[in-house]
C-alpha cells in the first residue's frame, strides 16, 4: 500500500512545505509542472509503478491522498 505518509514526507523534504493528506498540492502552486515530474520519478522509484503520461491528471495528483489512492489502485493492476 502507498503510504500517505510517505508522500508527505516528500512533499515537505521536496517543496519545502508541509501538507497534510487532503491539502490541494496543484491548486496551491506547491507543486508545479516540473514538481509533476520530480514526484512521478519518486513514484516510481520508491513503490514500483510505470506512470503513463496520459495518467499525469488532476484526478490523481490533487492530493497527497489522491496520490497514495492512484498508486494502490496501479499497484492492484487496476489503472492502466
């Protein structure tokens, strides 16, 4: 399971801003399109999924809890 936690931790190390898990990272401007991709790659890296291009949405990157709920969903072989 991504951890939520995890992501946070990121987040905060990364951007230097701490959020909680339900705390807008795009809406804010905390995370910028570049940030997009700096936060894919650790996504990758750390739990092991391939993000498509066309899986970099809102709908998935909003919050650190959305996030964490995109990664279980592709780790259970649900997103494409």
């Amino acid at each position: 399971m991504a951890s939520v936690a995890q992501i946070m931790e990121y987040v905060a190390r990364t951007f230097g801003k701490t959020v909680g898990p339900d705390d807008s990272l795009l809406d804010s401007g905390l995370v910028d399109s570049t940030g997009i991709f700096e936060l894919v790659s650790f996504l990758e890296d750390t739990f092991g999924v391939k993000v498509e291009d066309e899986e970099i949405v809102p709908e998935h990157f909003e919050t650190s809890a959305m996030v964490a709920g995109f990664i279980d969903r592709k780790r259970a072989g649900a997103e494409s």
